[in-house]
C-alpha cells in the first residue's frame, strides 16, 4: 500500500523529520481538520447521551471515551483503566518508535 502526505496514517507514522519529530505542512493540516471533525461527533454523541442516557451503557471507558460520559460510573471506570496504565511495566517506552531505536 502506498502512503500520501494528508493521509491520516501517514501522518501518525512516516511523516515526521526523526524520532520526536513533527510531520510536514500538509499532514499537520489534514490532522487538524480529521480532529476537528471527531470533536464535533463526540460533542454530538454527548448531547445525544444527555437528552437520552440509555443510548449508552454507563460505568464503562467506552462510554466515558466516546461518548464523553462525564457520570460517575464513568470516571470510575476510567480512573480504574488509568490505574493499571500507570503500573504498567511498558509505561516507561512513551513511544512505539523509541523501543524500537
């Protein structure tokens, strides 16, 4: 498969100038827009959950992550996930890339 510069992709994992590095123009462009776009669906998936909150199971990271379910249940369940991150022997590797240098 071939890579273009604006692909989301590539801009996550070809297009930077070395490890830490940042992708070019056109990347860095085509990113903002795609994350502009997510923004607005987890905003309307918010409003969606609020007038209706059974759209949704609550008390799950799913929930709090794409659906941007601030209740409790939620935060538990994403304190809970954070939790086991943290004490994560891998958690020292900040990136894929770096391991691999």
């Amino acid at each position: 498969m071939t890579w273009k510069h604006g692909e989301s992709a590539y801009m996550r994992h070809l297009c930077t100038d070395g490890p830490g590095g940042k992708p070019c123009d056109i990347c860095r462009e085509a990113n903002t827009v795609r994350q502009r776009r997510e923004k607005s669906l987890r905003e309307a998936r918010r409003t969606r959950l609020a007038a209706n909150p059974t759209l949704a199971p609550h008390g799950t990271v799913t929930t709090y992550q794409l659906w941007g379910c601030r209740c409790v249940e939620c935060r538990v369940a994403m304190s809970r996930k954070n939790a086991r991150r943290d004490r994560s022997p891998y958690r020292t590797i900040t990136r894929w890339k770096d391991a691999l240098l």
